[in-house]
C-alpha cells in the first residue's frame, strides 16, 4: 500500500507530483522513440532481406561459374591463380547516431574494376575463371552494405527491447505508483484538516461554554 512507502506530508506530495509529471513526459517522449525506432527498424528489416537474396543470388553464381572453370583446369592451376591477389582493400568503419543508437558504416575508397581484380595471367587460364572473379567482385559492395544494414538490425533490435522494458516500467509500475502516492497523500492531509477542524470546533464550543458559566457567575453575584 502507498502509505507504507511515503510519509503523508506536503513535502512528499509536491515530490510526488514532480515524480508523476516527469514519468508522464519521459513515458511520452519514450513511446515515440520506440515508435520511431520500430518504423526504422522495419525499414531496415526489408532492406536487409532485399540485399541478402540479392547477395546470395551473387554468390550462388559465382560458385557456379567457378565450378565450371574448376572443371576446365587443373586444380593446382586454379589454387595458383587464386593463391595471391593482385590489389589489396581497404575497408572504412564509421559510426552515425540514428536515435541514440550509435550503428556502424562500411565503407572502401578503393575502386576495382578492370584488369585490377584478376590477380593472374591469361595464359593459362579459362576464360570461366575470368567470369567467376568478376561475378564475385560484383557483389563485395552488396556483402559490404549487407554487413552495415544487418549490425544495424542487431543493435536496433536491442535499443528496441530497451525502451520497451523502459516504457513498461513507467506506464505500470512508476506513474501508477507515483498516482497512488499522492491519492494516499492527499486522503491524510484531508483526513488530518478534518481532524484539526474538529478539535477547533471543540475548542471553540469550550471556550464559549466557559465563557458562558463566567457570564453566569458574575451575574449571580
């Protein structure tokens, strides 16, 4: 019960309705982060799915096209081709703050294209091994932006269930306490004005009656 928690003073009323107000506005602000994050999130959530069946479709190709060029060459041929890369890449980790939540970028200044991804002579090697490479090359920046998009996921997930547990707490634990508080606080001060009322009225009906018996008693002399 709320009076075994608070002392019925005016004090710890007044403290009560701060606490109540400030619950009331951080459970607004709070919904609509959660709302906003939801809405973002399920953006990212249908970006994510689109980049990977585009990602997976790049891949399965290239291992098609590399299993086709395997089976035109010599596997010791084909391990020596591949053994070494021509170009190395560098990869950007950023950060942007998208609703208090820090998620991360990728990003590469380094362009291949060309002749840059073949990290092998022509002479002898398959022309299938060419178009397994370039399969493969074409999908490094869909990987790239499906790594960044479903970390995102991951930490916006997590800010998600966060705020839900927070928004809980106030709309069923903290305002209905912080409400229930001040009703308790509120119905003893009542109580005890009444009280003080009575005890002035008694007073009051006291002195009047002595006054009276004085009265009378000067009067019989």
């Amino acid at each position: 019960m709320a009076g075994t928690r608070v002392n019925p003073t005016r004090m710890e009323l007044t403290k009560q309705k701060k606490k109540l107000l400030s619950a009331t506005r951080g459970h607004k602000l709070l919904k609509d982060k959660r709302d906003e994050l939801v809405r973002q999130f399920m953006d990212l959530i249908k970006e994510n799915m689109e980049l990977r069946l585009k990602v997976e479709k790049g891949i399965k190709n290239a291992n098609m096209e590399f299993a086709i060029a395997r089976a035109g060459m010599s596997e010791q041929v084909l391990n020596t081709a591949l053994m070494a890369s021509k170009k190395s890449l560098n990869i950007n980790q950023g950060v942007k703050n998208v609703m208090s939540v820090d998620i991360p970028t990728f990003s590469t200044n380094d362009e291949i294209s060309g002749n840059d991804i073949y990290s092998y002579g022509y002479a002898f090697t398959a022309g299938d091994l060419d178009d397994a490479v370039y399969s493969l090359s074409t999908v490094f920046e869909d990987m790239l932006k499906l790594a960044e998009v479903e970390k995102s996921c991951q930490l916006m997930a997590t800010e998600i269930e966060k705020t839900r547990r927070r928004v809980n707490a106030l709309e069923h634990v903290i305002i209905p306490e912080a409400m229930e508080n001040i009703k308790y606080i509120t119905m003893k001060l009542d109580e005890n004005e009444r009280s003080t009322q009575i005890r002035l009225m008694k007073v009051k009906d006291m002195m009047v009656q002595q006054a009276v018996e004085e009265r009378r008693v000067q009067d019989g002399l």
